[in-house]
C-alpha cells in the first residue's frame, strides 16, 4: 500500500471517529438511604459549610448563573467543598433553566439548546452526576409576600394577582408572549431539545431530574402548563425522552399547590416515579392548600401530612437528594428557618426509618 493511500486511511479514520457518537457512560448507581442536603448560597461561604456539617448534613446544592458559570466555576465549587468534608449533589445554573426560547420556540432556541448541552459537560468535567432542569416558559409564579405562623415572611400565589418571575424577567398576563400556544406546540418544542440533550447527559453519566411547573396551573400568561404539571404528562414525557439518564426532581411543595390539577397526590406520584426508577430529587416542603390560593408554609403546618410523605419515600427506597425549599423567613436571619427545617426533616426521616423497621 502507498504511503498516499496510508494517508487517506488514517484521514478516514479520523473523520469517522470525529462523527461517531461519543460511548455512553453507565449511570452510577445511588448508594442506600436518602441523602438529606442544605441548599447554599453562590459564593459557597465558609460558615455555610459548618452549618452543613453542624447540622449532620453531608450534601450541598449551590445555584450558580451569569457569567461565571463555567467549568472553572463548578470545579472550584466542588474542590472547596469537599475540602470541607463535603460532597456535592447539584449545581445549578439559571442561565440554562426555564428557558422560554427553548419551551416556547422563540429566537435563539438552538443556542441555548447548546449553552445547555456545555452545561452538562462542564458539569461531567467537574466530576458531578445529577442536574436539575425546570422547563417553564414564563416563569414561576407568584403574588406579593404574605406571612405564615407567626408572621414569618413567605411566597403566596393568588391566580387573580400573579405574575411570573425568572432570572430577573417578569412575565404578565394575560399574554406573556403576546398569544397562546397549544399544547402541541409544546410538546414539539420540549422533543426537540430533549432529543438533543440527552444524548450529552448520556455522554456524560449524568442524570437530569425534570422539576415541576411552579404552580402546575393549567395554563398561565397564554402558555398550557399541561406536561410538567400533571402526572401523565410527567410520564408521556419520559417516554419521549426514552433514556436512562431522564427522570424527575418531584418538588413536593409544588405537587401540592397543584392538588387534583397533577391527576395524583404527592404520596402516589412518588411511589409511581419510584417504581419505575426514576425519582431522584426531592424539594421537600408544604403548602397551605392547592391552587387558586396558597403561600408557603413551614414544613409543619401546610395541608399536607409531611411524616406520612417519609414514610413513602423510605418504604420505596427512594435513595436520592431531599432537600427543604423555599424555606419562610424567620427572625434570626436566614440559617433560623432552614436550620428548623433541616432539623425538622432529619427527625421525620429518622422517626420514619425507625417505625418501618419496627414493622
């Protein structure tokens, strides 16, 4: 053979190695028993670190967004932390979360579907397995802040007065986006880029936990919240997805204000998304009621019977993230409100372990 035709070869290799789908990287399985995790803030501050550790906790979650997150961003994250005796179980970035240019098709959708795509390998680099992805339009919703016991400060929702807010964005009805769109569209849209990203999650080995639309109001601002807001659309869409690395973030607060509008309670959608090997993160919090009115309560004294909902969680083994949410205001600043529920949630999960074995 000529060293021409020797050439030729090695460019032909070269070229099919450079198109060939990178090899998928089995999902690392959870290790037994849920992992209870504090949310910190960006800058990851020092005495955020002892309070975890104070507090018996061995997971952070950290949000990031702007600029600065990048790889070098999420490394430096990881390498302080678990210099601190610490692991960390997500980090997420606003840039990449509730885009409307990718759930509604709007101007820039192919970008974004790629700045999120380098999201999940700069957070395979940086040695991390679990994202949460939220796949809203127009926001999260709310009214202005009302209280809770005592008077704590806390998020409220009134359909008649809400508007939608991300990443700076205000999004007002009774269009959001100046029409409506059907929900057609949105499942279109959301097989568009589910299609493309998990490929990469594969890639990668990381799982992403799909968070419910907050609140999973039938339709808002013009925008049907028909798939991330309701159980069966929940499981159509991990259908479509069809890969391993696919599942839910199951934000219990927002599964209640949803109430019969989700087709199940809070108690079935997690012995459902369980059986099927899909739940990996739990936003463990209460509400007052369901939708059309609600705030947010301390994890105590909503409507709904958070031990029994530790219980499910241990009787289906869910071996994921738990972490409290949208914790209400208490005096004191803020570790007093996330200190008691932290506190509350590991006492719920020890009492819930203790009586299962008992039975």
């Amino acid at each position: 053979m000529h060293r021409r035709e020797l050439f030729q070869l090695a460019l032909g290799a070269a070229a099919s190695a450079a198109t060939a789908p990178a090899a998928k990287k089995p999902l690392e399985p959870l290790a037994p028993g849920i992992k209870i995790s504090l949310q910190i803030p960006t800058e990851v501050p020092d005495d955020e670190l002892t309070f975890a550790k104070q507090m018996g906790v061995e997971w952070v979650n950290v949000p990031t967004g702007g600029p600065t997150s990048n790889y070098e961003r999420y490394a430096a994250i990881v390498k302080k932390v678990e210099g601190a005796g610490l692991k960390v179980w997500n980090i997420g970035n606003s840039n990449v979360h509730n885009m409307p240019e990718v759930t509604l098709n709007l101007p820039g959708r192919d970008q974004k579907i790629e700045e999120y795509k380098q999201f999940l390998r700069n957070l395979g680099r940086a040695g991390l397995k679990y994202t949460t992805y939220a796949h809203m339009g127009n926001g999260i919703w709310s009214s202005e802040r009302g209280q809770t016991r005592g008077g704590a400060s806390a998020r409220t929702f009134h359909q008649d007065t809400a508007k939608g807010y991300w990443a700076g964005k205000v999004f007002e009805g009774p269009l959001t986006h100046g029409r409506k769109f059907t929900k057609e569209e949105l499942w279109e849209n959301y097989t568009y880029f589910i299609k493309q990203v998990a490929p990469v999650a594969e890639e990668q080995g990381i799982r992403i936990g799909i968070h419910p639309d907050d609140p999973p109001v039938p339709e808002l601002g013009g925008v049907p919240r028909h798939i991330f807001g309701t159980f069966d659309g929940y499981m159509k869409a991990l259908e479509i997805a069809n890969s391993p690395n696919v599942g839910v973030c199951l934000c219990c607060g927002t599964w209640m204000e949803g109430g019969k509008h989700t087709g199940k309670d809070v108690f079935s959608a997690a012995r459902e998304f369980a059986k099927i090997g899909k739940l990996w993160k739990i936003h463990f919090r209460n509400v007052s009621a369901p939708i059309p009115n609600f705030t947010e309560t301390f994890v105590d004294n909503g409507y709904t019977d958070m031990y029994k909902l530790m219980k499910t969680l241990v009787e289906v083994d869910f071996r994921g993230n738990l972490i409290a949410d949208h914790v209400p205001e208490m005096v004191g600043g803020r570790k007093a409100g996330w200190g008691y529920s932290i506190g509350y949630i590991r006492a719920l999960y020890r009492a819930a372990q203790a009586e299962l074995k008992r039975g």
